[in-house]
C-alpha cells in the first residue's frame, strides 16, 4: 500500500500542474477575446480549431497516448475557449 500512495502523491502534483496550465491557457483566452472583439472577429474560427485538433491527434500518438482520448479533451477546451470569448465578444461596453 505504500507505494500507492506515493504513486497518488505524484498523481496529485501532476493535477495541480495540469490545473495550473488549464488556468493560464483560460488567461491567454480572455486576451485573445479582447482583441478578437476590437478587431470584429468571430470567438470560432473552425480552420484554426481543426488544424488544433489535428495537430494534438497527432502529438498524441508521438507521446504514446490515445488520439481519441486527446481529440476529446482538446474538444472539450476548445468548446470552454469558446464558450467564454463568445460571452466576452457579446458583453456590451
């Protein structure tokens, strides 16, 4: 039993850095809406979100990870990504 809690402790660290990245990701989004809404772009760009998704397929497989698995969280952020410009682009000043 030991050794599973060390693998849980390690588990826990690489969640709370996995979280730090998630935070920071969501910062450089709401810059990006900002400046998507002064410059009258739309929060869904579906070349730049296919290519994104593509690209992370692709990294997965390099990293010996499931590409579904990988498309699916990388959907997931995107759809939050979107989700939260769309509500930064709609706000009135």
């Amino acid at each position: 039993m030991n050794d599973l809690t060390g693998y849980r402790q390690e588990i826990d660290e690489v969640d709370e850095q996995i979280l730090d990245l998630l935070s920071k990701r969501q910062a450089i989004v709401i810059k990006m809406a900002h400046l998507k809404k002064a410059s009258k772009v739309s929060a869904y760009q579906p070349q730049r979100h296919d290519f994104v998704i593509s690209k992370q397929k692709a990294s997965a497989i390099e990293h010996g990870l499931d590409p579904k698995l990988v498309a699916g969280i990388w959907q997931s952020l995107m759809h939050e990504a979107i989700r939260l410009q769309t509500q930064i682009l709609e706000k009135k000043p």
